[in-house]
C-alpha cells in the first residue's frame, strides 16, 4: 500500500508538471469555447468575500451549530441565516449547508455552501485523476464528469436538491447563491446542472474558490446555462494546483468567468474570459509546481 502511495504521487507530481509546460509567460490554455461573449454581470469583491466566508463556516466541524448558526464562523458573514439544514457524508469528508438570508437583496437569498474535501487529493494521488463517467438521469446530452466527484454528488445529491427546493418554495423571489472550495466548487456545479435538469430551478449566482476540473466540455456549457445571466465566477489563486487537474489533455475543461489572485492577493485585472461559443482561449495561470496552499481568508 505505501508503495502504491508513493507511485500515485509521483505520478501525481509528473502530471502536474506536465501541465506545467502548457503554461507560457503565465497564460494557460484551458480548452474553453470562443466566440460571441455573453457578458456576465460584473465581478463583486463584496459578494466574494461574501461567499468566502461561507466556504469558511461550511468547514466547522460541528454541524450541530452550523444548524443554529451558533459556530464561531457564523458571525464572519454578515447577518444571521435561518432556517439552516446541514448536510454531510462522513467516510467521504464531505459536508455543507443550505440555508436563508431573508435580509439579502428585495426577496432575500437561499445559500448553499459546499466544504472542501480531503478525498479530492485521494483520487488525484490513487490515479484516479482522469477517472470520468457519464452524467447521470439525462438533462446534459454528452456530458462526462469525473468519476470520484460524481460518486461524492450521489452520496448527498438527494438531501441537498431537496433542502434547496423546500426553501426557495417557503421564500419566493429569492435568489439561489451558491458556493464551495476545491471539491467543493465542483459539488457546487453539479449541483446547479442537477437542479436545473431535474428539478427545474436555474441557480442565481455561483462564486468557487479554487475549483479543479470537474467534467467535459459539455458538461460546462450546461453548467454556465443553468446559472441566470452567467452570473459564475470562479476564484483562482497562483499557488494552488488543483485548478490545472484533471488536465484538457484528458477531456476537462473549466468555465469561462476567472478571477485569479496574484501572490500578493491583488487581482489581475479579473476581467472574465468571456462565455464564448467556438475556438479555445487563454486564460492567466502560473507555477503550478508550486506547493497547494489555498487562502480561504485574503481576498
């Protein structure tokens, strides 16, 4: 077993580098669509800090207070939710919360929040980083997500769209945002394709911090379809690596809208790449070698 562990990462760290050499002056190219731009609303330091500390509280370890929003992490976010349901699956480190904002814009606002997980880093140590299947139950004609995310989804998928669907339906006009880090942006887009697919809700605003690769192509089209006015954006930070895995070379590709933060935590000019429609294009990425360490807390 401790000589799978050391293949796994080495091959790991082999892949990442190999990623690495794709890069060039600090650009990346991502396999993304081009064409004619959708233009989505404009990027909100305000709503991303927002939403940050909400993938902060998503990590308490006591759900129990994450349900009456007692936890020491609530009180970063502006005003108290209500109505909370926390959602976890243990044995795979997964765990998140819907809960209402009754104070967030005109109709108030129904926020989902998906922790990180340790199992991301188990699948791309164990060789599993190009693992994809089928998207499940139709509703994303060709679409192909990774395997180990998708089973991850399965294990709280029915809690989760069915949490959101009881709030929004007990707060009408509210907006759905959602957000989530590392693994956890990627539950954040399955999530919306779900809802949008299966239970007819089209997510208001999604803001990701740190997000891998979650599915092909179309897989991303259909995300950034099932969010209103292509309000995604997904935050980026130049020392983390998990953003460049699983690679294009095996069919993944990200969504448009990127924020990437420098080593100094200024953004780069966060101008998005434009939802686009044919030819790929570049988006701005650098030392990928360089350790994970993303901050849940500078921006």
């Amino acid at each position: 077993m401790e000589q799978q562990g050391a293949v796994g990462r080495a091959a790991l760290i082999m892949l990442t580098l190999a990623v690495s050499q794709c890069c060039c002056a600090g650009d990346h190219r991502n396999g993304q669509p081009a064409g004619t731009a959708v233009a989505p609303p404009p990027y909100s330091l305000d709503r991303a800090r927002s939403m940050l500390t909400l993938t902060r509280t998503a990590y308490c370890k006591d759900l129990s207070k994450v349900h009456t929003w007692s936890c020491k992490l609530c009180d970063e976010y502006p005003r108290p939710l209500t109505n909370v349901s926390a959602i976890s699956n243990a044995s795979l480190g997964m765990q998140l919360f819907v809960g209402v904002d009754t104070a967030d814009g005109a109709n108030g606002s129904v926020l989902v929040s998906f922790r990180g997980s340790e199992v991301l880093i188990n699948y791309l140590e164990d060789l599993e980083v190009g693992k994809s299947a089928p998207w499940q139950g139709g509703g994303c004609e060709g679409c192909r997500v990774h395997a180990g995310f998708l089973d991850t989804w399965n294990t709280v998928r029915e809690s989760t769209l069915d949490a959101i669907e009881g709030k929004l339906a007990a707060n009408p006009g509210a907006v759905l945002r959602v957000t989530g880090h590392s693994m956890g942006a990627s539950m954040a887009e399955m999530a919306c394709v779900d809802l949008q697919a299966h239970r007819g809700i089209t997510c208001g605003q999604v803001y990701t911090f740190g997000t891998p690769r979650t599915g092909n192509q179309a897989f991303m089209d259909a995300y950034m379809g099932a969010v209103s006015s292509a309000d995604a954006y997904r935050v980026t930070h130049w020392r983390d690596p998990f953003p460049h895995l699983p690679p294009v070379a095996l069919g993944y590709a990200h969504s448009v809208t990127e924020v990437f933060y420098n080593s100094d935590f200024t953004a780069q000019g966060y101008a998005p790449v434009p939802r686009t429609t044919s030819a790929p294009s570049s988006l701005r990425w650098q030392h990928v070698w360089c350790a994970a360490s993303w901050s849940t807390s500078r921006i």
